[in-house]
C-alpha cells in the first residue's frame, strides 16, 4: 500500500508535468484523428532530512485498460531535483500524442538516483539492473482532441528510508489529479 501510494504520487506529478507541455501551444488539428494530448507533471513538497534529491527518469508509459503500454515522450530521459519542485513548481515528464480511450495506470522507470543530504553528505543509491518501475494505478481517460493532465506528487519523504547503514529508495509516487482541458481554437 505504501510502495503503489508513493508511485501514485510520482505518476500523478509526472502526468500534471506532461499536461503542461502537451496544453502549451498544441491545438486540436495537430492531435491526430482518434488521439488526445496526455501530459504528465510531477511535484514534491519539502524533505526535513534531504536538501537534494536528483533522480533520473528514463521512460514514462501510459497503460490502457486492454494492458497496451503506449510509450510517451517529452523530456525523458532527464534528471531532476525533485525537491525543487515544491511551492507550486512542476516539471513535464513528458507529453505526446497517444490514443483516446481509457487507461488504468502510469509507468514511470527511475534509473538513477542520487542525494544531499541537509549537512552536505552526498549518497548515490544503487538501483536495480536496468532501474526501477514505478506503477502509479490511477483511471482516466484521454478524450480525442482534448488534453488530459496528470499531476503527480513525488514524495520524497516516504520514498528514502534510512535503514542504518544506507539509504533505500522505494519510490512513493501519489496522483494529485486528472484534468482534462478542452479543445484550444487559436
């Protein structure tokens, strides 16, 4: 429960992230016939114990409700301090063209990550071959010509733990929501 509510989190600031790119200039005549625009956001809020978090993400999925994972681009790959991200602040994971329909989960790999710690102590957290998935379950629908945002929210103060020797990363990403934006006439 912990584990799935953290990526939540992360896919639900990672689709706010990709709505914002996806909403910014696009239009409905350059969606493609039986597409919607999908924008994946990611924010954080404030860690007591960690100054930096720079994690690196290397892909984000959407997965339709048929079990079809449909790849989206934008900016990954790419490494963020996520705890800049705070205040309001969001970043676009990605943003692209996919398939109108619904679709039941985010899939955002994590292929890196390193911290600061608050009294400059610097940590780089071993991750698994080739990094880790983080499943954020979350229903929506992507209406053709429309944008669909999601916003997630990377919690990083769930997502490291001390274990007393080293820090563990499981990611805990949350959904902060789904918005859907209407066709934009210029």
């Amino acid at each position: 429960m912990k584990r799935s509510r953290r990526f939540l989190t992360f896919i639900s600031a990672a689709v706010l992230l990709i709505g914002t790119v996806a909403c910014s200039g696009s239009d409905s005549a350059t969606t493609p016939a039986n597409q919607g625009q999908l924008r994946v956001v990611v924010h954080d809020e404030p860690s007591q114990q960690i100054a930096e978090a720079h994690v690196t993400f290397s892909s984000v999925q959407a997965r339709m409700t048929d079990g079809t994972l449909v790849d989206l681009t934008g900016a990954v790959p790419t490494t963020i301090d996520i705890l800049t991200l705070t205040g309001g602040a969001t970043f676009e994971l990605a943003a692209d063209a996919v398939p109108a329909g619904d679709y039941d989960a985010l899939i955002l790999t994590i292929s890196a990550v390193s911290l600061k710690l608050q009294d400059g102590t610097m940590v780089d957290i071993t991750l698994p071959g080739d990094g880790t998935k983080a499943v954020i379950p979350e229903s929506f629908t992507v209406v053709e010509g429309q944008s669909t945002v999601i916003t997630l929210d990377f919690r990083a103060d769930l997502s490291f733990e001390f274990n007393g020797t080293e820090f563990e990363f499981h990611p805990e990403i949350d959904c902060d929501g789904v918005e859907h934006e209407g066709e934009s006439h210029s």
